[in-house]
C-alpha cells in the first residue's frame, strides 16, 4: 500500500486522538447506552438533557452525526480509513489538518444544510463524509508508489484504498448520501479559489497545544532516536575512513592505473536551518532539538528532513 511513514500513530497525535476518540465514544453508544425514546436512559438527567438538545437541534445534530458510527462494522472500516490517513497529518503537521478537520466537519455541515433547504428532506451526515473528504486529498495530492498488473490491467497501490472505499458503499448503501456529501466538500476544500488549504492554527494556539496537550498523548520516541543515534555514529566512522587522507580542501582519491592522484573540490558551507522549517517539523509533532538536528544534516532542506526525520 502507499506509504504513510513509519508504522503506528508516531509523530501523528490528531489521529491517535481521532481513534480512539471514534472507539471509545461509538462503543460506548452502540454497546453500553440504552436508548428510549432518542435519550439516554440511565445518565444523569443534565447529561440526558443534551443529548435530547442535540438531537432536537438540527445543526448540533448534523455536527455529531459526522463522528458517530452507527454500527460496529462501520467502525472497522472507518478505522481503517483514520489510521490510514494519519500520512496527511505528517504532511501537513498537526495544526494544519486539524484546521483541515474542523473545515471539512463545517463544509459538510453547510452542504447538509443547503440539501435539506433545497429537498425539504432531513440530510443525514456521517463519519464517511470526512473519510470521502479525505479521499478527494488523497486522489488529488498523493502519487503511487507500486505499479502492478492484475488481470492485464495496470494498477497502482492506490487501487486497494479505492477498492475499500467502494466496499464501504456496497456494504453500508445508506452512506451513500453522506459521502457524496464528504466528496463534495473535498473539492471545496481543494479548491485555489476558495483559499482554506492554507488554513492553520494560530501561534499561540499551537505553542499551548505543544506545551500541555501533546505531552499526554504523545509517546517517547526511543525506538526512533536509538536507531538515529546508531546511523550517525556508523556515518561518522564511515567519514574519518573516507577522509583519511585529506589535504586542503576536499578529500583526495588516487587513480591506480596511473599512480596519480586528484582532489574532489570542498564541500559546500553548510546552510543554518531556518526558523521557518523549524517550526514546520515542530508543527508536525517533533521536538524543536530533533527539528534543528535533522535540518543541519540535511543543510536546510525541509523536503529530505522529512523523510529523514
């Protein structure tokens, strides 16, 4: 399948939020409330008085719907999808697809709106609206990375997200709306025109965000950094070997067939990172030290310390 980075919810904590947000919330729905008459029976009457409010109340209950599954094979699908996308969460960085979340959630809360003006039918979203939404990111901004053929037709490995997402409107035909609704508002989302691609949190906001909540839901990354400390110390040994032999300037390599010798020119200045693409890799959920470290090994170049990182 395409790659999405390193395995599990590492450097993704919106996503780690968002499912097991999702899994403890819909089981407990669909499992441990038992509902009579749209309310919770056995919750506290202010607790029940809410949900009999959101229910009531047309646009809180467009809102909610987008995160409730209605049942538990809906929510195995829809897992897959989450954790699959956290990709775009290591892409963007954490405050921008969470504004992305929160843009997606608001369009298709118009879009509901809009439909049932227009119809006069009640428009009934759920979380496949924003796992659709998504899949309009993906088309458009992720590339393949496995060609294959099966039955003479090229394919790519992209092919098996597509093939999940048609299984999810075969299986559960009553989603059918609410994700033509999520693909409607992935194209708006995507669109230059309306400019929302460049939405983000603000500074303040981010800082508090890195200061208090990411601490509790973000796990060490010792695996990462032992492995990263093991490649610099092979690198560094593998550096004093090949510049045994230096002169000024760049190292000196010898041509046996004619017992000479020639120096490679000087390596380039190293480049100091800059602010900006620090505060990039920070928003994407690394440390400021590991940030700074891996933009001084890759000279400043956001792109390569991504994929280093």
């Amino acid at each position: 399948m395409y790659s999405s980075g390193p395995s599990g919810l590492q450097n993704a904590p919106v996503t780690k939020i968002m499912l097991f947000g999702s899994l403890g919330v819909n089981l407990m729905y669909n499992y441990f409330m038992i509902k009579k008459g749209g309310v919770v029976s056995w919750l506290p009457a202010s607790v029940s008085l809410l949900v009999g409010v959101i229910e009531r109340t047309q646009i809180l209950s467009m809102i909610s719907n987008q995160f409730l599954f209605t049942n538990v094979p809906e929510l195995v699908f829809g897992s897959i999808f989450i954790y699959s996308f956290r990709l775009f969460e290591r892409m963007m960085g954490s405050s921008k697809y969470t504004a992305y979340i929160i843009s997606s959630v608001s369009i298709t809360t118009l879009i509901q709106l809009s439909y049932s003006i227009l119809t006069g039918e009640k428009a009934k979203a759920s979380p496949f609206s924003f796992i659709f939404s998504t899949l309009v990111l993906f088309y458009r901004d992720i590339p393949p990375t496995i060609w294959f053929k099966l039955f003479g037709f090229k394919l790519t490995d992209k092919f098996f997200s597509y093939a999940l997402a048609s299984q999810v409107l075969f299986t559960f035909p009553q989603n059918l709306l609410a994700s033509s609704f999520g693909v409607l508002s992935g194209l708006i989302y995507s669109s230059r025109l309306v400019g929302l691609t460049n939405l983000s949190f603000p500074r303040p906001v981010n800082n508090f965000c890195t200061k208090w909540i990411l601490p509790l839901i973000q796990s060490n990354d010792t695996t990462t950094r032992g492995g990263n400390n093991r490649r610099t110390t092979t690198g560094t040994s593998s550096s004093s070997s090949a510049n045994r032999n230096t002169r000024n300037g760049g190292p000196v390599f010898q041509n046996l067939s004619t017992n000479t010798y020639y120096q490679a020119p000087p390596p380039p200045t190293p480049i100091a990172p800059s602010e900006e693409n620090i505060e990039t890799l920070v928003n994407m959920g690394f440390s400021r030290a590991r940030a700074v470290e891996v933009l001084q090994r890759t000279n400043n170049n956001l792109n390569e310390a991504a994929v280093i990182i």
